[in-house]
C-alpha cells in the first residue's frame, strides 16, 4: 500500500451526511480520502486532531468573489471560516464572457450592485479574457479555495446584444447565440447560469437579465442541462411579494421545461412574515407540480452599515441621494452641505419606502467628531424626535461633522427572530446560502454565517444538532449543487475539510479594514477556534494563519 500524504488522527469525525459522529482517523493521498475510521498505514504528514471535530469543508453557494479571486485565490477571509468550496458569478454578473466596451458595464454593474469600486477593478481585474474559459484559466493557478462559477446572465445578454440587451427581448439568432455560448461555458466548468429579476445599472435602468423573456430563460436552461449538470440561480424582486410570488412560479417553470434545480436567493424572516410564510408556500406548491426550486436562508441577522463616503443600497430608492453618492468622494461633501441641496434632500428622504424605510432604524456607529460621541448607539429616529429634526437633517449633521465616514448601523431587522431562523435552516426546500460575501464590503461582511450557525445553532441555543449542521453546509448541498466529488468524508470523495474545536469557536465583530486593491476598504470578520482548513488534501490554513498552498480548484 502507497503511504497517504496526510493522515488526521483522534478526531471526532462528523461525515457530512448526516449520520451519527465517530471517532477515528481520516487518511488522504492524491487529495482524495482513502480512509475513514481507522487507518494503519504510514504517512508523510500527521495532524492529531485531539478530539476537535473533523467535518467536510463548508460550502458557501452564494458569493461575489469574482473579481477578488484575480488577486486573492483565498477568498479571504472565508477559509478562515472553513470555507473550501464558493459559488461566484450570482445575481446575473460574471466577468465573463466580456469584450470591448462589455468591460466597463460589467465594471458599472459591479459598481452599483455588489459595491466593489472601479478603482478596485483598475488596479487589480486585468480584463486579459474574453470567454468564461478564460476568464477560469486567469483564475486557476492562483486559487487556495474551490470554486463553482456561474455565467451571469446579465454579461452573456449584453456580450451577445449590447446595449439592446437592456431595451428588448432578444431574437432568435441572438437566442441561440447565447446557448452556444453557455454550452461552450459548461464544457470549460461552468457550474450554471445565474440571473436577477428586480437588480438596476449605473443608470437606474433593469439589468439586461430582466428584459429577457420566459422562452429565453428556458432556452439557456436547456442548453445548461446537456451537459448534465447546472443550477439556475436567481435574485427575485423583493421589494413586492406579488411579483416575488410570480418569480417562484416562473423558476418553476424552467425547472419543469429543463429539468434543472432553480435557487432564489434570500429568503429572510421578517417582523411582518416572521416564517416567510408566503414564500414558503409558493416554493412547496412548485415541488408539488414536481418543479426543483430551492430558496437560499442566511443564519445571521442580515444587519448592514452605512456610511456616506462609500455606498449604500438603502439610498438606492433615493434619487437625489443616490445621485450625489455616484459623486467622487472629495465631491460629496459640498452637495450635501449645499443649502437648497440639503432641503431636497431632507424632502425626499421623508418619503422613504422600501429598504430606505429602514432608514429612522439605523444607530450611530463609529464616528470620529467628538460633537457626535454622544450619538454612539443611539437610533436615528430617536434623534430626530429628540432635537425636532427631520431624519435627512441628522445623517447629514452627523455625516459632515466626520468627513462622510459617520458609521450608521442597520441591526436587529431582519432575521432577528431566531427560532424563526431555525425553523427556516430546517426547511427542506431551503438551502443554507445567501451569504453575499464578496459584496456589498463598505456595508457589511457576509463571510463568517457558518462559524454563527456552530456557534449560536448548534453550541449556545441546540437548536440543531451538529450533525444536521453539518450536513446543512456540507453534503446537502453539494449535493443538490452538483458538486458530487465533494461535501463528505467518505472513500473517493475530495479531501475538502475542516477542523475545529466547538467550544471555542467564535465569530468575530466586524471590523473596518484598509486592504482592498484601489486604495479601497472593507468590512471583514474573523473567526477562533478553526486549527486547520485543508482544501483538495493541502492545508491552506492551520492555527491562525495561511500556508502557501495554492490547491483549489474549479469544481
């Protein structure tokens, strides 16, 4: 018998597949798993688990880390929360195909919609590719994590019919374009394609994904589905669960025309539908009809932050404010000081609806200005009542007083009802996803839901068991995901895992950080308790800190 490269020994083996625990040994050679349970032979590298939990590395199946990935293979700082394996390319954006003036509206998409900057892309997103090929062989040689990429289906629209991609429907030939185009795609590795009902531009137009109609939709559907494989994935429009309602029925429509799994992305407790309940019963009445469509639950409460030097979707309804947040940031300030502008302001901010009606919800942050220290915690409502302001007048006071950098947090909203949550993470026709990390980095930081679901779902409230946890973040949905080579310990399958002590396990605050290419900032979150992440057999990340493997692949 050939020696295994790495051999884990003593741990508490939880397999992914739902099953009791064991205690054993896990051995790995050629970055498959040769053993589970006992292994006697020898072995270049021993890890002694030490009783810690061994389990499948976790899968996070909805991120934005496209463009990160071309200078940071880790996709920092999921692995630091036993993330082996991200799906990218959602929401309909991928950076490929892309060619020619493509590039700068796949810049301005990623702008508005996922709020990384073009800065960001100048000094770090080559544009070297045209094809998803490509754009996965750019990729590859620099990847410490796994990855399942979507073709977006916004940047195949407008690569195929540019800016007609955002006025009509498309034609036949323009059709069958585009389904070559996918084809080609799922021969290179692509993992499915990805769409977006309710996402705007840089210009408050839809994204050319929403102009396509339902035999445009299927089409793209069906050629994903020749190669076997495929999830088609999906924003639906919130903002109105009428037409929400009508999305889900569509998505069943597809997956009953193509055969293939649909996935909608998020499905959140609210103080109005605590359950969800409405979108609950849509998704069983389209399994009834014998349609696959799964909805995506986050575990956390999806909080977020704003700050009127970097960019927030809870001004988006906004136009006038939105308008001056496209503004480069040394031109912020004297619109938002200026007299007659700051009236309009105040006037239209006191008309919010939609998530901008969140706004009076939002509590001071981090703030600099001493006259603003005694805001620290405060909510902007209670503010407003108490100093007989408007709630415009406030953030801007507030905001000016610190250079645009005033923090104001969104907390405590949605999915702030955890037994609802839970209930949700147990639904069979919800996946654990909807994570978003990648995106929205000057708002909040999605990495990290997995390290929450152990530590408050499983250690501090019981409301699952580890196993089920696991299961939830391992082989479920790499089953359903199409990622049959991994998501379990098991003989054969790829050595994706995780070790970690339950008891020690912390998720950590967010933190605001300056180290994004373009002299741009972040949100990020880090984690205790995780001793090693080992990704396709190498170990990328061991007691606090990353190695120099570079074993990820497409998957």
């Amino acid at each position: 018998m050939s020696n295994a490269d790495l051999v884990i020994t003593n741990a508490t083996i939880v397999d992914g597949t739902g099953t009791d625990r064991l205690q054993g040994d896990v051995a790995v050679r050629d970055g498959q798993i040769i053993a589970v349970g006992a292994y006697d032979g020898a072995a270049t590298h021993t890890l002694d688990a030490g009783g810690r939990v061994l389990a499948p590395g976790f899968i996070d199946i909805h991120t934005h880390f496209d463009p990160q990935l071309c200078w940071d293979g880790y996709a920092t700082p999921s692995i630091e929360h036993g993330v082996t394996t991200v799906v990218i390319g959602n929401c309909s954006l991928s950076l490929a195909p892309v060619t020619g003036a493509g590039t700068d509206k796949i810049v301005n998409m990623f702008q508005v919609i996922e709020d990384i900057k073009k800065p960001t892309f100048d000094a770090a997103v080559p544009f070297s590719w045209e094809s998803f090929s490509e754009y996965l062989d750019f990729i590859r040689p620099k990847l410490g994590i796994n990855v399942a990429a979507l073709i977006g289906h916004s940047a195949l629209r407008y690569y195929v019919m540019g800016a007609d991609s955002q006025k009509r429907a498309a034609t036949t030939e323009e059709i069958e374009r585009m389904c070559v185009l996918v084809e080609e795609a799922m021969a290179a590795g692509a993992a499915g394609i990805s769409s977006s009902y309710v996402d705007i531009d840089e210009n408050m137009q839809p994204v050319p994904s929403r102009l396509a109609e339902l035999d445009e939709k299927i089409a793209l559907a069906q050629a994903m589905a020749k190669s076997g494989r495929g999830v088609w994935q999906v924003v639906p429009y919130f903002p109105d669960l009428a037409q929400e309602l009508d999305n889900i029925r569509e998505l069943g429509d597809i997956s009953l025309a193509s055969g293939v799994m649909c996935s909608l992305q998020p499905v959140l407790s609210s103080p109005t539908s605590p359950k969800a309940q409405e979108i609950m019963q849509a998704l069983e009445a389209e399994q009834a009809r014998g349609a696959r469509v799964y909805g995506q639950v986050m575990p956390r409460c999806f909080d977020m932050n704003m700050r009127l030097a970097e960019t927030s979707m809870l001004l988006y309804a906004l136009p006038g404010w939105k308008a001056i947040m496209d503004l480069p940031k040394a031109e912020r300030a004297a619109r938002f000081a200026d007299a007659d502008t700051r009236q309009k302001l105040v006037d239209e901010m006191n008309q919010a609806q939609g998530m901008s009606g969140a706004l009076p919800f939002l509590v001071v942050g981090e703030v600099r200005a001493e006259e603003n220290q005694a805001y620290r915690g405060r909510s902007l409502a209670e503010i407003a009542q108490s100093e007989g302001k408007a709630l415009g007048e406030v953030i801007l006071d507030i905001s000016l007083r610190d250079d645009l950098n005033a923090e104001f947090k969104l907390m405590n909203v949605l999915n702030a009802d955890k037994a609802s949550v839970a209930e949700l993470i147990e639904h069979p026709l919800l996946h654990f996803g909807a994570s978003d990390a990648g995106a929205h980095i000057t708002q909040f930081c999605g990495t990290g839901d997995t390290t929450h679901m152990l530590e408050h779902y499983v250690r501090e409230t019981g409301r699952l068991t580890l196993e089920r946890a696991i299961h939830r973040m391992t082989g479920e949905v790499a089953a359903d995901w199409g990622l049959a080579d991994r998501g379990t310990i098991e003989v054969g399958k790829a050595a994706d895992l995780v070790l970690f002590d339950l008891d020690a396990l912390r998720c950590g605050a967010e933190e605001f950080v300056d180290d994004f290419p373009g002299e741009a900032s972040r949100y990020v979150r880090r984690a205790e308790g995780y001793g090693a992440v080992i990704v396709n057999g190498e170990v990328v990340w061991q007691d606090g800190a990353y190695t120099d493997a570079r074993s990820g692949r497409i998957v």
